[in-house]
C-alpha cells in the first residue's frame, strides 16, 4: 500500500468508529425512552388495580348489605 492509500483507510477506519458510536449512542436513547415507557405503564397499571380492588371491596359489602336487607316480597 502506498502511503495514500494508508491514509485513507485510516481516514475511512475513523469515521467508521465515529458512525457506528453514533449508532450506539442513539440506540441507548432509544433504550433508554422504551424503559422509560414501561415504568409510565407500570404506574398506571398499579393505578388501575387499586381501582379494581376498590370497586371489588365495594361490591362485596353492598351484596352483603342487600342480603342483610332483603325485602319481604322474595
């Protein structure tokens, strides 16, 4: 190889490793929102559970109310 010819691959070699840190960096942002999406999922998720356990209590002691109050035509 003449000295050129070194010199551009160096050259090609350096904005190889240049692109491909880029990549990566973008690819750890990606990551980085996606994880941040999942514990916003989980959050609402632990919400809507509560509303459930709630609502679930809820049933169970008016059923128990109205069994207590049943009326005289049944």
């Amino acid at each position: 190889m003449t000295s050129l010819q070194t010199n551009t691959f160096d050259f090609s070699a350096e904005k190889l490793v240049i692109i491909g840190e880029t990549i990566a960096k973008i690819g750890e942002g990606i990551t980085i929102i996606a994880e941040l999406l999942v514990l916003e999922e989980e959050k609402e998720n632990i919400k809507l559970q509560k509303q459930i356990d709630y609502l679930t209590a809820e049933n169970e002691r008016l059923k128990k109310e109205l069994a207590k109050k049943k009326p005289s035509w049944l």
